[in-house]
C-alpha cells in the first residue's frame, strides 16, 4: 500500500454560529462543536482510506476559547499517523473574525477513526509521511499516545510501550 502525505487527508470545513445552536451565554454548544469535528475527521480519515472510516475514540478536546453566535467557524482536520487499520485526526478549530479575516485558534481535538469495509471489518490503510515540523512533530506524538491509551486500558504491559520509556530515561 503506498503511503500518503497528511496534506491529501485535509478537510476545511467553514460554516457561521447561528441561534438554535448556541447556549445561554450566546455562544456555540460544545456539543455541536464536537459533532462538527467528528464530520471534519470522518471525511479527513475517509481521505486517507478511501474506505468508510468510523470513529473508535475521541482522545482529547480543549475548549480553549469560546466561539460566539455570528462568528465564523473553520475546522481544519488531517490524519497525523496511521496505524494498521486506525488513523488519528487531528483537528484545529479557528474563529475567523467576519470583519477583519483575522483567525485565532479557539479548540483543537483528537480523534481515532479505524477504517472499515461494506461488512464493518476493520481494514488496512496506508501510512503516513509527515513533511512539515508540525507534522511531523504530531506523527511522533501520536504513538505516544496510543501506547499510553493501550497501557490505560491494560492492552500493553509498561514495558512494551517503548516511546512512554523514552520519555522517563
């Protein structure tokens, strides 16, 4: 299977902040944050697989900066590594301001989408090359993470999770 770049795996997604999805403070719901992340990283890990991809975890949210009603909202999503048959997505969330086009990073999240056939049965998908710092730095960091997720779960035994003992020697 030929590798492929996180750049083929990009989805932008750009939509406004409307009333019926906002909480009492006139801002976006964190909910409606997260279902449109979780459509930006399926269609991201879709990219990458060119199979239905569906979603295994939600790793890590930070609701940094809350996103008011009227702003725009643009949810970038790539796959950072990929594993066997799991892809991990990385998603930025920016609050681009309507008068000046300024964008400030509000939210970032972590998801985990394993990619499967017409049955439901996990399958292969291809690599990752990472070509940028950031990239690349989020590539490495991904198997930190999931060695920690698997020895969490009591799935890898501490001595098997390489990367995690690098950190500590």
């Amino acid at each position: 299977m030929t590798p492929k770049y996180p750049s083929e795996s990009l989805t932008i997604l750009t939509d406004l902040v409307l009333p019926s999805e906002t909480n009492a403070l006139n801002n976006l719901f964190g909910g409606e944050l997260l279902a449109r992340m979780d459509r930006a990283a399926s269609i991201s890990a879709g990219r990458h697989s060119r199979h239905i991809s569906v979603t295994a975890s939600v790793n890590h949210v930070a609701f940094n900066k809350s996103i008011a009603l009227g702003s725009v909202v643009i949810i970038e999503a790539k796959v950072s590594r990929a594993f066997k048959t799991s892809m991990e997505i990385y998603i930025d969330v920016w609050n681009e301001d309507r008068e000046s086009g300024e964008r400030t990073k509000a939210n970032e999240a972590i998801y985990t989408f394993v990619a499967v056939d017409e049955n439901g049965k996990p399958v292969e998908v291809p690599q990752i090359i990472p070509q940028t710092k950031l990239e690349k730095h989020r590539y490495d960091d991904a198997l930190r993470r999931k060695q920690l997720s698997l020895l969490l779960a009591g799935k890898m035994k501490p001595e098997e999770a390489t990367e995690l003992k690098a950190l500590f020697v």
